[in-house]
C-alpha cells in the first residue's frame, strides 16, 4: 500500500489501528508502526505525538507503550479495552450490594464503569462520580439523580480531579462507595498518580461501606503511591482467579467477596 493510498484512510481510524496493536503488543517500535500504517516514519511520528499528547499511549525509550507501570497509569481509552470481561464479572458481584433507594459514588476506575452500566437497570438511585464516561453512561435515566463531582477535567484519566479542598467531596456523605485502583497487596492498596490518590482517598471518606473491586491481575503488585490500607476498605471484591493465599491475606484485614469469571467468560450479553 502506498503512502497516497494509506493517506486516504481516515486519520482517526489509522490512529486506532494503531493504538489497538499497541494495546495488542503492549509496545511498539515506530518503524513497525509506520508499516502496520503503510505510511511515512515521519507521518506515524505526527500520530504518536498526538496521541501521547492526549493521553493514549506513552512515548518511552525506543517505541511507544500502552501499558501501565509502576510510575504511569494507562490512559481510560486503553484501561477499558483491558480485563473486559474480569471488570463485568466484579460488577455483578457489586450489583448484590445496591438496593433501590441508595446513594451511590463512582471513582473513575474503568472497572467501576462497568458496575454503573448494570445501575440503570437498578430502581432509583443517586449515582456522585467524577468519571464523564459514567456520566454519559447515565445522564439519561429519569430514576437517577445525577451528580458532578471533582475539579479540572483530565483528558488522560477522561474524569473530574481537584485537590480534595477543591472538589466538594467532603460535603458529601453516601450509602457505599466504589472503587478500583492499579494494584494491591494483602495490606496496602497502590496507585501510580498522587493527584488520583488524594482524589481516591476524599471520596473513600464519604462512603458508610467502601467496597474496592480488583480483578487478578492487579493483587500481589505495588505502584509508586500508597493509597490506602486495605483495612479503610469494609469489603473487596475480588475475581476468583485470585490464588486462595492472597485471598486469605486480604480476609485478615477486609471482608472479602468473591466474583466467580465464569459466567461472564465470552457470550455474556453484557459489554464491557
């Protein structure tokens, strides 16, 4: 394919192309970019930018990454492509925990998105959340009062952060909170970003039970931030890939919930 005839794709469906081998490879060198592309180094060099300038992908030494590390959260466009049908299995495991009548909030976790799909099939409800995704998610049902929380818009994170000072969360005080973060040992929960940590940590406080909901991958790993212990949490919910060891670990400082993957393997109606 010539680069006149590539050209003529759309950019922004070249640039998912992109970003879906990336996510695909979890790191890709621009050169092999520019050939997946059938473009110029210098042309897919311009999408890198643009991407990495929004959030979407990394630029790091050599290539381009989409994956999360211990310093780095991967932005909210490639977190929802991540451990879909994990992140619905936690959800319906959550789901057993809200009553018709409740007050609701929502961090912007892409594993809580999933648990907000399933509220609108939930009777009334006061839903707060600082995630725009989850707020587009609802904003269209009557039997939900919706409300903004946060501060700056974050394009990377594609939610509402300010310091907790600023973000008119300590006015607040709800039925359950919940929450997901990058990492946790039987201890200490972790995440990469300070200002999502303070953010994280003013709306723990509004909840009367805290439930943080983790999938496999995340359990027996750190990131740069401590956020806080797993003890601040009344309950976890956790997938049941999760090995028995770390489960009973967590049991000894928090209520643990188990989500069985099976059920929600692919086939499931629900969409991630």
């Amino acid at each position: 394919m010539s680069e006149t005839t590539a050209l003529k794709k759309p950019r922004l469906r070249r640039q998912q192309e992109l970003v879906e081998h990336v996510v695909g490879a979890g790191f890709a060198t621009a050169a092999e970019l520019a050939a997946l592309a059938g473009v110029s180094l210098m042309t897919v060099h311009r999408d890198i930018d643009d991407l990495a300038g929004r959030g979407v992908l990394r630029k790091v030494h050599g290539g381009v990454s989409a994956l999360p590390s211990t310093v780095f959260e991967a932005s909210s466009e490639i977190r929802m492509q991540m451990q879909a049908q994990a992140k619905i299995a936690l959800a319906h495991k959550a789901l057993e925990f809200v009553e018709a009548g409740m007050s609701v909030m929502l961090d912007d976790s892409t594993t809580v998105l999933a648990l907000a799909r399933l509220l609108n099939k939930t009777g009334p409800l006061t839903v707060l959340t600082n995630y725009r995704q989850a707020l587009e998610v609802l904003r269209e049902n009557d039997d939900i009062r919706l409300i903004v929380i946060g501060g700056q818009y974050s394009r990377t994170h594609d939610s509402f952060i300010g310091l907790p000072t600023d973000s008119s969360v300590n006015s607040y005080a709800v039925d359950i909170v919940f929450q997901s973060t990058s990492t946790m040992g039987s201890e200490m929960t972790y995440h990469q970003e300070q200002d999502i940590v303070f953010m994280k940590r003013a709306m723990l406080k509004a909840g009367t039970r805290r439930i943080l909901m983790m999938d496999g991958s995340k359990v027996g790993r750190t990131s740069l931030h401590h956020f806080v212990p797993v003890s601040d949490f009344t309950d976890v919910i956790l997938t049941d890939d999760v090995p028995a060891a770390d489960r009973e670990a967590i049991a000894a400082n928090c209520k643990v919930h188990i989500a069985p993957l099976a059920p929600y393997r692919p086939g499931h109606s629900d969409t991630p």
